[in-house]
C-alpha cells in the first residue's frame, strides 16, 4: 500500500509561518498595533495537527509507532518550558499577589498541571471575575486542548490502523472531514450561546486541529508554479488580514475562525514539494529566510514567556502600561524565550538532559506533581493572607465580598420567593421593594440596616446585568436578554399584588445608552424608564430612582492593598465629580422628566464626596468602599446608603 504520508522532511517555511502566528499573539497582547492578533493561535493548531498526524502516521506505517515513544517526544517538547514558567509565576505571584489573586493562580497551575487549564479558565472566568489580563497563566487553556488532542488522536489513529480495510486514504480523510464539520458546527452554535465554552473547549476547536491532519492526508498534487503562488499569497492573506481586521469584539471561534484556519491550511498544501525540482513560492521562501525561521524555532518559549510578562506588569502598574514599556516587554519576551530555547528546549528535546525514557517520565512525573501541589497548596492555604500586612489583607477581602449577591430568576418571582432584607421580626411590615441589577445587590447591605433601624422588613428582586425597566430588555453576556421582559413583568405584577409603599430601581444606567454597540437594547432607554417610573407611580407606590455610585478608573481593594503596602496615597487615582454623571448620558433635564413622572431621585456622589469636594473617596475607617472599581462594598453601602436613606428617605415621609 503506498504511503499515507508523502516526503516527511523539514520544512523551513512552517517555521516561517509559526513566526508570524507567535508574533501575531505577542503584538496582540501589547497592544501593538493588531486587534486580531490572537487568530496565531488558531495557526498554531492547524500546524499543530499537520505534523502530528503527519509523525503518528509515519511511524505507524513503519511499524515503529508506540504510546510510550510519542509521550515521551511530546513530554520533551511541551513540559521543561512549560514547568519551569509555572512554577516561576507562582514564585512571582508569592511577592506579588494578594491573596485571592495567588490563589486563583495557584488553581490554575493546578489544572495546568492536569492538562486542563481550558477547562479551569472557561468555568472560573465569569461575571464576578478579576481582570483576565491578570491571570499569569491563562495562555496555558491554548497548550490545554493540544495536549488533550495529543492523548485522543494516537488512539483513534491506532484503532484505525489495527483494521485492515480501514487504512485508506479516503476512510480516515472521511473520518477528518466528520469531526471537522462536527466540530465546527458546535463551534458556531456555541459562539452565539455559550461563547466561553466555545472559545476554550476542546470539541469546539477540534475542528482546527484535525483540520491539520487532513492536509497532512492529503494525496501530492502537481500544481503549477503560477497557481501555488496565487494559493500561497492568498493563504498568507487569510492569516494577516483578520490580525487587523478582528478585534476583542469579533465573535470568536465560530466562522470567525474559518479564514486563518483555511489559510494556514492552505498555505500548508500550496507550500509543499511534492516531486524532484519542485521550487518553493515566494513566500514561502521568504518565510524561510533564517531570521524568520529562528523567530519560528523560539515561538513556543515566547509564547510562554511574554503573557506571564505583561500579566504580572499589569496587575502591579499603577496606570496603563505606555508604550515604551509595551515595546521593553516584547524585547524581554524575546530574550527569555531565547535563552529557554536554547538552555531548556534543545537540551531536553536532543536528550542531553534526561537522555533515557526512563529519566525523562520520572522528570515529567516529578514536575507534574511538584507544579499541581505548590498549586494546591496556595488554593487551599486562600493564598496564604499572613504574607501581607494585616491592612492590606483587610482592604484585599473586600473583593470577596459576595452579602446579598443573589441571582433571582423569573420562576422564582412568579412563585412569589425575594430575597428578604430589613427586620427578621414576625409581623414587621413590609414596606421596600429593591429592584435591579447586580448594582442592586452591591447597594442592599445599606438597604438592610436602614430597614433594620425602620423595624421594618424588604424584598429584593436581582439579577445581574438585567436593568429594572419593563418592556426593555439588553443582549448582554450575563443578562436575561430578552427574557428581561418577562422577569421584570412579573415583578411589577408582584408589586401591584403586594402594594409596597416604596420601589427603588437600581441600575447600572451608564451601559443603557441606546448608542452602545455591546449593549444593544429593544427600546430607547430614557422613554422606557420614564413609562416605568409613571407605572409604579400609578400602582400606589413611590418609585426611587438610585444613580449608580462614581465608577473609579481602577480595582479599588486591590489598589488599597497595593497602595498600603508603598505607603502610598491613592487621591492621585481616584475619580473627580466632573467624571461622573449618575445616569446614562449628561442631560440635566432627564432626571427632572422623571420627577415629573412620579419619581425620587437618590444620588450617593454628594455622600462619595471628600470634604473638599475634588474627588470621591474610595475607602473610610481603613475598609474599602467597593468591591471592585463599581460595585459597593457591604462596607461602603452601609456607610454611603445608610446616612443617604435617613435624609431623603425622612424628608418625603
């Protein structure tokens, strides 16, 4: 039978390729220039699938082909680096992270450890996350589902090879074309419904990789030297266009990922020689220049190297990183990535270090476990607070706070089940009703204690990104979408059974302009919230408007914590009154239309306010006001809600 596999050699031009695909990437994270760099890594596995197919065939084919042996060549290839970049962020985390931070990181380098970053980064990144650009290993998700990949595909392969009348070119291309169109169809129908899954999981981007594979299987063709370089050009097109064309807004897997995908392919296919005499295109030869190629060689060290880099420089910058520092940032991705290639990489990969199988499992075993339980440990430890000084542990933890955050659903409000805030006593009467978004949840601890003092008792219907408007509703990630009509429905229809005195709408108003492209909404923002206002109006009750809280330009807890730690002062940073308006838009007259709608507005900025008034305070009594850059703090409603509530709230009896 002829082989499967055609003139298995070196190809310098692929090398070429994964050197735009890595430079792509790191350009993208500096924020140099290419919105869309991250397709590179959508390069990398159509590469990564061409040559390992491409190698497990080969050797099944010679009969040469084991289990132990491709582990072990995989092992030398992804694990020295790989290990050694974990555990140095975790050293760095150790001096500069705060607690929750170090933990999460110690997670994550657990499930890197287990070959399940992907699977860590799609379930932890959610709503109440930290900055994922602040997670030093959230570039391991991509090695993630190749290593899944790895321990798949060489079963299937076998299970193919062990029957006779299935080792065919056409059955196993057959068997490629299945999972590609299988997989990409998941991947388009997840972008649009659950995109995180989508971007991070395995059988949403399988269809990538074994897309490689299907070139590696294809049958030479003899192609003339005009039409290979039209294909070239327009396969290299393919991969640079989306660099500048996408962006983080870009709807991504799904057909998004289709031209750099097809491009790395095709430019795989239309670059290879497939006879005596054949010459390369010009662009390959071009990605064969050795500068190019050498960029290539070093492309998985500078891929591991550079996000730790800029991650750990972000999170501990004061401001945004310039871009002097973003341009040094690449230049010391390049320098560590040389060094790894040359002092990590090649040694293990040539056997110098570890030269048997027998030392390089017991190195990889080694290193496995040693990564997952230093990871573990600092999980499980809550990444060890008594690192710190006392203070900036205490402004740290109020990130964690979680008091009334609780996600009501339609069903709940139809059966009638609040969250119940305000006084515990039996017969107290109910006289509030909270009803918002995740703003909402941030502000109640205030609502509470205000409540409490009242002798009275509240109900609160939330859930996050979901404004109080009826009839309106936002295509947000987190939201109900809209299913916002419904739910808020049923609220207003509880209200009117319940005929509570007081109603307050709590919103984050500032993400409802109808101009918004991320936050398309059904109806204009200010009619809607007018009509609703006048509704509760008639109903009986008194509608409350609250205006979000000044929104500080950066993490407040973990600024306090940095900033206690320096000795520093935060005034520097912190928001000023001319940069904040409370409501969506600056129009003076929007909040005097729902006035006349029946409306009371509660605004917190004046309580925000020091006491010169040139700028909003962040933190009082050494206890941080937010819990993010946002949201309150239960800290901070008590101390800026409480007081608010008892002057408005007691001059409108």
């Amino acid at each position: 039978m002829a082989s499967l596999i055609e003139n298995l050699r070196y190809r310098p031009e692929i090398d070429g390729l994964r050197a735009i695909a890595v430079l792509a990437v790191v350009f993208f994270h500096a924020d140099l220039g290419v919105p869309g760099g991250y397709i590179g890594v959508d390069v990398f596995f159509v590469i990564s699938g061409y040559l390992i197919t491409s190698l497990i065939i080969k050797d099944l084919e010679s009969g040469t082909f084991t289990l132990f042996n491709f582990w072990e060549r995989r092992i030398r290839r992804i694990l020295p680096a790989l290990g050694l970049v974990a555990l140095l962020a975790l050293v760095a985390g150790w001096f500069m992270f705060l607690p929750d931070d170090l933990s999460s990181l110690g997670k994550s380098a657990f499930y890197q450890a287990l070959c399940a970053a992907n699977i860590y980064f799609w379930r932890e990144t959610g709503y109440f996350d930290g900055a994922v650009d602040e997670k030093p290993l959230l570039h391991t998700w991509s090695l993630a589902v190749e290593e899944q990949f790895y321990l798949l595909v060489p079963f299937l392969l076998l299970a193919i090879f062990r029957i006779p009348r299935l080792q065919s070119r056409k059955v196993i291309l057959s068997v490629c074309g299945v999972v590609i169109l299988s997989s990409l169809a998941l991947s388009i129908y997840g972008v649009s419904r659950q995109s995180t899954a989508s971007f991070y999981l395995l059988p949403s981007r399988a269809w990538e990789l074994v897309l490689g594979s299907f070139v590696a299987l294809l049958p030479g063709f003899t192609l003339n030297r005009t039409l290979r370089e039209i294909l070239s050009i327009l396969a290299l097109a393919s991969i640079l266009l989306p660099c500048f064309l996408y962006s983080k807004e870009t709807h991504f897997p799904g057909m998004a990922a289709l031209p750099p995908c097809l491009g790395a392919a095709l430019f795989i296919f239309s670059t290879r020689i497939t006879g005596t005499g054949t010459r390369l295109p010009a662009i390959a030869l071009l990605l064969s220049r050795r500068p190019v190629v050498f960029i290539g060689l070093i492309s998985y060290s500078l891929y591991l190297w550079h996000w730790p880099l800029f991650a750990f420089s972000r999170y501990w910058a004061l401001l945004p990183l310039n871009l002097n520092w973003r341009f040094a940032l690449v230049f010391c991705s390049l320098l560590l990535a040389i060094v790894s290639w040359r002092f990590i990489e090649t040694p293990f990969r040539k056997r110098q270090y570890c030269p048997s199988r027998k030392s390089i499992f017991i190195f990889g075993a080694i290193a496995t476990a040693v990564t997952a339980a230093s990871g573990a440990m600092l999980r499980l430890k809550s990444g060890i607070p008594q690192r710190l000084p006392a203070v900036a542990s205490h402004y740290a933890q109020a990130a964690k706070d979680s008091e009334f955050v609780n996600e009501v659903t339609t069903s709940d409000v139809i059966a009638g089940k609040f969250v119940q805030f305000g006084s515990e006593k039996q017969g107290a009467p109910l006289t509030w009703l909270v009803w918002g978004d995740s703003f909402a949840m941030a502000a109640l601890p205030g609502f509470d204690a205000f409540l409490k003092e009242q002798g009275q008792a509240g109900l609160a219907a939330t859930h996050s990104s979901t404004v109080p408007i009826l009839n309106y509703f936002q295509r947000t990630q987190y939201g109900l979408g809209p299913g916002a009509v419904a739910f808020n429905d049923a609220v207003f229809a509880q209200l009117q059974a319940r005929r509570i005195p007081n109603v307050v709408l709590i919103g984050r108003w500032s993400c409802c302009d109808d101009n918004d492209p991320r936050f398309p909404s059904n109806l204009p923002f200010e009619t809607s919230l007018i009509a609703t206002v006048r509704r509760i109006a008639k109903t009986g009750s008194r509608p409350w408007i609250l205006l979000e809280a000044p929104t500080q330009p950066f993490d407040v807890p973990r600024m306090l914590a940095r900033f206690s730690i320096r000795g520093q002062n935060i005034v520097e940073l912190c928001a000023t009154p001319q940069t904040n308006s409370g409501l969506i838009g600056a129009n003076p007259e929007f909040s005097d239309k729902l006035r006349q709608a029946g409306g009371y507005i509660l605004d917190p900025r004046p309580e925000f306010l020091n006491s010169n008034g040139s700028h909003y305070i962040v933190e009082t009594d050494g206890s941080a006001l937010y819990r993010d850059s946002q949201h309150m703090s239960a800290w901070g409603a008590r101390k800026i809600i409480l007081p608010l509530l008892r002057k408005t709230v007691s001059s409108h009896p």
